[in-house]
C-alpha cells in the first residue's frame, strides 16, 4: 500500500501493517500508536493524539494538528493550520514555512530553527518554550502572550498583541518596521516603556493590564501606581478598581481614615473575607466594602456594599439572596 486515496484513520489497536505507506491523498487521522516509515506526504490535515514515528515525513498540504510529543526530522512545509497543544514537544529542524496560522499552546515545546514564515496568525499562549530563530514574516495578527525569543521578526501583516515581555530590541524592530501601517496595536503593562510611548500616539491602541481595557490615562497612572487609596477606591467601575488595588503599593491602606474592620472569616472555598468600612474625601459616612476572592480566578476583589453587618450578608447580597446557605462554588 504505497498509496492510500482518501481521508485515513488510524484507530487505538489497529492491527494494518502500514510499513510501505509512502502517501495519503485525504485527511491522515492517528490515534494509535504507530511507525509510518515510508510515508513522506499528507495531501490534506494531518491529526496527531498518540505517539507516531514519521521519519521521512516532507509535507502536509491542510491543517496540522497536534497532540502528542513529535519529531519530524525531514518536514518543510505545512500548507495549512499548524497547531500545538499544551505539554507537547514540537521539532522540525527543516520546517521553513507555515501557510495559515501557527498556534502554540500553554506549556507546549517548539523548535523549528529553519522557519522563515507564517502565513496568517502567529499565536503563542502562556508558558510556552519557542524556538525559531530565523522567522522574518507573519502574514496575519502576531498574538504574544509569553516571553519569546524573535531575533529576526520585522514584519506582521495583521494587529499586534503583545501581552508578555518583550525584548526592547524586539520592541523597536516591531514598530519601526510596522509604525506607519493601518494596524491595531493591543499592548499590556509588561511592554517596554519605549513602546508604550509610541504606541500611545496611535489612536486606535488598546491597552491592558493584566487582560482588564483601560483608558490611557488610568493605563499609565495605575501602573506607575501614582493613584491615592481614596482615588483607588472611588473607581467605580470593579474591574478597574481591582487592577488598580492589585497594581497599588499596600502600604497605602495604612493612610485610610477611620479603617475598620468590621467582620471577617473563611468562606466555603477556604478563602478569607472580609467586611471593612472606611472613610475617603471627607465623606459624612464611612464606605463598606466586602474584600472576597473569585471561587474559579482566584482575583481579588473590594467590592462596596451597603446596609451589611457580615461578610456573609454581604455575599448573599451580591446575588439577591437572604438567609441562604452555601453549600459549593464554581
């Protein structure tokens, strides 16, 4: 079976002798275990989720996914989608180009040290370990959510979303070559100042601290940390007021007038609450706040209440509820 025509799939105990493969015209589905000798091209999408030996593998023309660890010592191209999950180790010391979006995925190894090229997005997730030293190009949106290495990238065709550290080197290259295109530039607090500089004369910028949008304005005072507690505390929006007291010096907390802590305890996922109440710009009445942590993020939150004697008053009202018990938290 030198040939096979079609879309083929490899299942969990398939028994076929597949050691003369040398091509499959169709999609290439593997799910078992399995040494592929002789095949040297995949005419559609190629799907990896279990151990596999493809020693003479040169080309996929569709998609690539995969989900097992994989060296593919003789692959150049992938026409389509190549994408990496997580804990997966990726190498392909000849692989030159990738014709759609290249998407690494948290805490996935990859190594291409003769990629030159992604021809749509270009997406790295957190944790993850890249190594492609001689990519130039990407022709779609570049997505860098960790720290990685990209001596040679200069141009993106698509927006920028840079929510990792990045080398100032990078920083410069990325804007001096891209400056004067019509794209969208979504930058975090983790950028150099160098960018945020430059980008901030764009108009069309996002900027980010820690996934949360802000303003420019409250962007850079947050991040200097150059807000007051009481300022800190009379943000009205949640979202903001949380960045900014996650951003904020804690020493700060000391200069708020009358503080006092009202109730306090462990709520149902083992987390501390409290109720306080404090005083900010001469106010007639203290302000309350119920200081809880997200049951899945685990994000710190100073939420302001009123009429509450208990934090666990203080939780039902959050929801509507009166005199109810909580029993588990998603």
């Amino acid at each position: 079976m030198k040939k096979y025509q079609g879309n083929l799939i490899i299942e969990k105990n398939d028994k076929t002798n597949y050691s003369d493969l040398e091509e499959v015209t169709g999609d290439l589905y593997i799910y078992s275990s399995v040494t592929l000798p002789k095949l040297t091209s995949v005419g559609g999408h190629l799907y990896i989720s279990s151990s596999v030996t493809l020693p003479k593998l040169t080309s996929v023309g569709g998609d690539f996914y995969i989900s097992s660890s994989v060296t593919l010592p003789k692959l150049t191209s992938v026409g389509g989608h190549l994408s990496i999950y997580s804990s997966v180790t990726f190498k392909a010391p000849k692989l030159t180009s990738v014709g759609g979006h290249l998407s690494i995925y948290s805490s996935a190894t990859f190594e291409a040290p003769k990629l030159t090229s992604v021809g749509g997005d270009f997406y790295i997730s957190s944790s993850v370990t890249f190594k492609a030293p001689k990519l130039t190009s990407v022709g779609g949106n570049l997505s860098i959510y960790s720290s990685a290495i990209l001596p040679k990238l200069t141009s993106v065709g698509g927006d920028f979303y840079i929510y990792s550290k990045i080398s100032i080197d990078l920083a410069k290259r990325l804007w001096d070559t891209n400056r004067k295109k019509n794209t969208k530039w979504y930058i975090c607090n983790l950028v150099p100042e160098w960018l945020i500089e430059r980008v901030a004369t764009k108009n069309n910028s996002v900027f980010e601290i820690n996934n949360v949008e802000l303003p420019l304005k409250w962007f850079n005072k947050i991040r200097k940390d150059e807000l007051t507690v009481e300022e800190v505390f009379a943000i009205d929006n949640i979202e903001h007021r949380r960045i900014a007291y996650e951003m904020m010096d804690k020493t700060k907390m000391k200069t708020l007038k009358n503080y006092k802590v009202l109730d306090e305890g462990i709520d149902e996922k083992g987390k501390k609450v409290k109720l306080v109440s404090f005083n900010i710009q001469n106010m007639k009445e203290n302000l309350i706040f119920y200081n809880c942590f997200d049951a899945s993020t685990n994000r710190e939150y100073w939420l302001q209440m009123d009429g509450t004697k208990t934090w666990k008053e203080a939780k039902n009202s959050m929801f509507g509820l009166k005199n109810v018990e909580w029993i588990k938290e998603w």
